[in-house]
C-alpha cells in the first residue's frame, strides 16, 4: 500500500477485524497448505544501498531473502516503473508531500533483483505500474515519456514495456509466475492522457480494454503460461468489484487472475469475512482465481499481524473450487524507524542501528 504519510490507526481495532472470520466450533478447518504464502520485497535494494541489513535469531547478519524463506515465504513482488528517478530514497516536494523516488524499481533494477529471488528460490509475481512513480488508486500518473502519445501509441508503448522488461528477466533466465498489469486500478490507468483509462460508472471502458489487452498479449506472446493479474484496491468491497469486472469483461477485457489489496489498516469497516464473500462471488461470478496481491498490518503488533495473515490464509483455503491462490505481504522487510515516511506496516523491529530483525508476524507462513 503506498501510502506513507499514514493514517491514524481507527479504534475498532484489527482483532475484531480478525475475529469476524472465526471458524465455528466443530467445523473442520481448511487446508491452508496449498495456499502460496508471498511477499512484496521491492525496498529491498533500496534498504541495503542505505546500509539496512537484517539479522537472526542469533543476531547475526543474514541475506533477508534467506530469513523469509525460513519463515514460509515462498513467492516475491517486485513493483516496475517505467523510467523511475533514480537519487534519493524519498523527497519532500513544496506541498510538503513525502515522495518516494524508486530508482531501483527501473528494468535493470527489477531485473537483477528478479535474478537474486529466483535464485533464492522464490516464484516471481511482477507488478507493472505504468507510471515513472507511485501508481494507486486515483493516482495514475503517466510516464513523461509517454505523456503526449495517440491513443494507438500508448497502447503500443505499454506492449513494448510489457515485452521490453519480460524479455529482459528472460535473458538472466528468470520467467514470473504472474504478472500484474497496473497497480491498484480502481478507477484505471494512464489519468490525463488521449489514451487515458479512467473509468466511471459506465464510461472510458474502451480506452482502458485496448490499454490492458495490449499489455495481456504482450505477456502471452513472451510465454503463454504467465498468468496475467488485474489489481483493485478494497477486498472487500463487492460492490466495487462487481462494477469494475462486469464493465471490463463486457468490453471484451482480457485476465487471469483477479488481484485484491485487503488493509484493514487503511479500511478498518472491512473485515476478513467480507473479503471471503467478494472472493467467492469473484470465482462463482467470472471463473478466475482470486489472489491477495497486499496486506499489511501493524509492525509494532506482530501478534495480531499473525492473526490476521491466519484468518487470510483460511480465507483464502475456503474458496470455491480450490480458486484461491495466495496473499502477499507488502514489504515485511520494513520497519518505520528505518523508513523516512515511516511506513508503519512492516514485519521487522529496528533491534539495533540499522539492524533489523523479522517479528513474529510471518510465523503464520
């Protein structure tokens, strides 16, 4: 979730967010095991180019990668910018805004990092946002480089960039799971644009169809066996997802798998239990599997940060048809105190400067 001049933490409180999804006594509970437990590690490079390192049990320095993958983590996300600022970590701009600068997230970024999970041995979940910076919700920014194009050439520059970093991760080797096209597109892609895919209501879904499916066979001409995600923001919101998809598939929108961020931090009024309800509907609804692309929770309240990756993984389990496919962390590898924006949701604790060590979050991996 990018948000990090963050909210005040709601007093509902997550365990009751948590405990709406308990299971009912004498109920066999589902198998989670199959469920892929992921991780979004994009600051990793950034961290270690500040002199962040991560530590044991033991408080000896170890590659974080090798840390995650002992407490279950068995996929990464690595977020791709078109042509990122490539200086500082972050930067305040006049308005006094925080502004994350992701050089690291460019192609040869993604690409060497790519290299390093795989051969970690995680899967690979690439997430494309179609912008030089953050792209979320009613932030879609295009890149420079592609602000004055046609309708057609924007269509033609999101394929080459589909196909440009694809092909680069295909030179070192590495082929991702699943690809995600646009980050957190509620209300589209590509805003102030000829092309522009903002939607609303019953409007601007040509534009962003040709957009998508130009990425979509994009990815398939690399490989046909990358499945192909579509991100919204608010898992459990039923209503949006039900608007969105049914306007997408009927202009002859092409996907795989339908992606969700679920922050009871961010939306304290939704809970596990109506995540589980839009998750199903999604299945029964479109025939797609369903996968968890963000949570977070609390990185000072590992415990009910387990709690609630618990209930996401028995939600998860309980889908129709074996349909759901695994729930994603959004970087673990964080913690506030080393953050300049103090991004609040991470799973480690700062236990000396600039050392950071896991919580007990991802125990529930």
């Amino acid at each position: 979730m990018k948000r990090l001049l963050f909210l005040l933490w709601v007093g509902l409180g997550l365990g009751l967010v948590v405990g709406s999804c308990s299971q009912p006594v004498g109920q066999d509970v589902p198998n989670t095991s199959r469920v892929i437990r992921g991780a979004d590690v994009s600051w990793l490079s950034q961290l270690e180019s500040r002199g962040v390192r991560w530590v044991d049990a033991s408080g000896i320095p170890t590659d974080p990668l090798i840390l995650l993958k002992s407490l279950g983590v068995q996929a990464v996300r690595l977020r791709v910018m078109v042509n990122p600022a490539a200086t500082d970590y972050e930067t305040t701009n006049s308005q006094g805004q925080v502004t994350s600068l992701l050089g690291f997230c460019d192609q040869n970024g993604v690409t060497a990092m790519a290299q390093r999970c795989q051969k970690a041995g995680f899967k690979i979940f690439l997430d494309f946002h179609f912008s030089d910076t953050w792209a979320s919700n009613s932030s879609q920014i295009p890149p420079v480089a592609w602000a004055n194009d046609t309708v057609a050439q924007f269509e033609a520059d999101l394929a080459l960039e589909v196909t440009s970093v694809l092909t680069a991760l295909n030179t070192v080797g590495v082929v991702p799971t699943w690809v995600q096209l646009g980050n957190e597109i509620d209300e589209g892609i590509l805003f102030g644009t000829q092309a522009s895919g903002y939607v609303q209501g019953n409007s601007g879904w040509p534009n962003l169809v040709g957009l998508l499916n130009a990425g979509y066979r994009a990815v398939k001409a690399v490989n046909k066996n990358i499945l192909v995600v579509l991100h919204l923001d608010q898992g459990g919101n039923n209503t949006l997802y039900r608007w969105w998809f049914d306007h997408y598939q009927a202009a002859g929108g092409l996907w795989d798998v339908t992606g969700m961020s679920f922050y009871p931090y961010w939306q304290p009024l939704q809970s596990v239990s109506d995540l589980q309800s839009n998750m199903d509907d999604m299945v029964t609804r479109y025939g797609k599997p369903v996968m968890i692309c963000e949570t977070g929770a609390l990185a000072s309240d590992p415990s009910q940060t387990k709690s609630l990756l618990a209930a996401l993984l028995t939600a998860l389990a309980s889908v129709p048809q074996g349909q759901g496919l695994g729930v994603f962390y959004w970087e673990p590898e964080s913690a506030p105190s080393v953050l300049p924006g103090g991004y609040p949701l991470g799973a480690c604790r700062e236990v000396a400067p600039q050392n950071l060590a896991f919580t007990s979050a991802l125990s529930a991996f």
